[in-house]
C-alpha cells in the first residue's frame, strides 16, 4: 500500500497502539507458495494498488483479515480483484472477485478478540492452484501441550508469506514492490486469538509488516506439509520485533470459513 499504508498504519497506532500489519519483513522471494496471492484494489484516480495478501482455502475462497475487507467502501473502492501471480500487479492473471464478505462480529478496537477475518469470493473457480489445508479446531493448543511450540536454540518457527515492501535499517524505512516474499518467524506465545511471533532480525527472524495484511502464517509438519495457521494482523509500528497473526484454528474463524463456502451458489 506504499506511502498510504504507511500513513494509515502510524494512524492506528496513535489511536489502538498497534499498527496492522502487511510486508514480509527480512524476507526473500518466494515461489513455493503458489496458493497465496495479492488483494488488489482499484484506487480512486491511481488503478489497480496492492492492498493486502491472502491464502485460497477453496477453489474460489481467499482467506484474509477483517481489516482488509471491512473498510473498502469508506476507500470509496468498488472493483477488487486477487492475484496468484509472484507479482502483483500483473494485470494478465487478475481475477475478479464476486463479493467480499467480512466476519459479523469484527470490530478493530481495544478488545482481546476483534475477529479480524474476511473472505473474498471469486467470481469464477481457481483450477490450477491447490487450495492451502486448514487445522483442526485446537491444533495450535495441541502443538503447545506437545512441547512443540517452544522458544531458544531448538526454536519452533512458522513461515510466514505476503506481498509488499521490504523494510531496510533504520526503519521506518520502506520500499515496494509488490512482489511475494517468505520469511521464518519464531514462536513467542499462544493467546486465545493470537499467534505472537518474534521477526528480530538480530536473533535471525523475519517477519510481516505495513502492506501485508491477510498473508498467512503456516505451520510446516515433519513429512513437509504446511497448515495455515494464522492470518497476519498487527505488530509493533516500526515492525521490528513482533508480529500477531489471528489464529484459524479457532472456532471463530473456523465456522466463519465454513459459512462462507455454505454460501456459495
């Protein structure tokens, strides 16, 4: 979102304290993900703008946050589209979205859980991308009861995935453009909506930032399979520490999903 989601970024956190989040941070090129894609909008006056990421979770189901979807219209925007191609704004693989749907009960305030979730529905099905896995209700509690989400040199880590800029020292340094980016987060804590994730790049971790909102957070199983776990949500303003990703193996974010695809026609 360049210059405008900078701005709109160190808006929030004058207001909440916290900024959404939105680039990968540290992070390198990534090819590996093909199920995760750009939300491009048409800005007023501008075209086609890189406004957030997300994950397709069904042939025509792309999972991003609340804070994506909730606020098109006060953009004054009305066409959006996705985009599985490795940058962004490549207007030959756009595909156009049907409708955008945004959980009922979000809401971005001082509040533990804001149910930052949303959808996007295609408006024709995707066939030749496979549709990323989602967890089971509780899959994140059942890693940490495991001893499998843990801190230090035998580190748990999560792939984290998105479009947007990459952020150069000193911050709030940051350049676009547009192109898809991964980086390894460490695990830090387990909330009841939240994944908190270390992206201190002292300590060798990447992370998200302002641009990349919605992008997904995946837990990698022995065997090489990924889970979307979380959903990238909000950090620290300057993006240098932590990252929050909104857990999808809750239920709120899981009977949403299923809602979403009980919809379709």
């Amino acid at each position: 979102m360049r210059k405008l989601s900078i701005l709109a970024g160190l808006l929030l956190a004058l207001i909440v304290g916290v900024a959404p989040a939105a680039a990968v941070t540290w992070g390198q090129p990534d090819t590996a993900h093909p199920n995760v894609g750009a939300m491009v909008v048409d800005w007023p006056d501008y075209g086609p703008w890189q406004w957030c990421s997300g994950t397709l979770i069904h042939p025509r189901v792309f999972l991003t946050a609340g804070h994506c979807t909730a606020d098109l219209e006060a953009y004054g925007i009305t066409k959006v589209w996705v985009n599985f191609d490795p940058y962004a704004l490549n207007k030959k693989t756009m595909l156009d979205v049907a409708q955008v749907v945004t959980h009922p009960d979000y809401y971005w305030g001082p509040q533990s859980n804001p149910y930052d979730v949303g959808a996007l529905i295609l408006a024709r099905p995707v066939k030749r991308i496979i549709p990323a896995t989602l967890p089971e209700v509780g899959f994140l509690d059942r890693l940490l009861a495991e001893g499998k989400l843990r801190q230090g040199a035998d580190e748990a880590d999560f792939v984290v995935v998105g479009y947007g800029g990459t952020l150069h020292w000193p911050p709030p340094d940051v350049t676009y453009d547009d192109y898809r980016q991964f980086a390894m987060s460490e695990y830090q804590a387990l909330l009841d909506a939240w994944l908190r994730m270390s992206q201190n790049q002292a300590t060798g971790d990447g992370g998200t930032c302002y641009g990349d909102s919605g992008g997904p957070a995946f837990w990698t199983e022995p065997d090489g399979s990924e889970i979307l776990v979380g959903i990238t949500s909000w950090g620290d303003a300057p993006c240098i520490s932590s990252g929050f990703n909104y857990r999808v193996d809750i239920p709120e974010t899981l009977s949403f999903i299923d809602s979403v695809i009980a919809g379709l026609e």
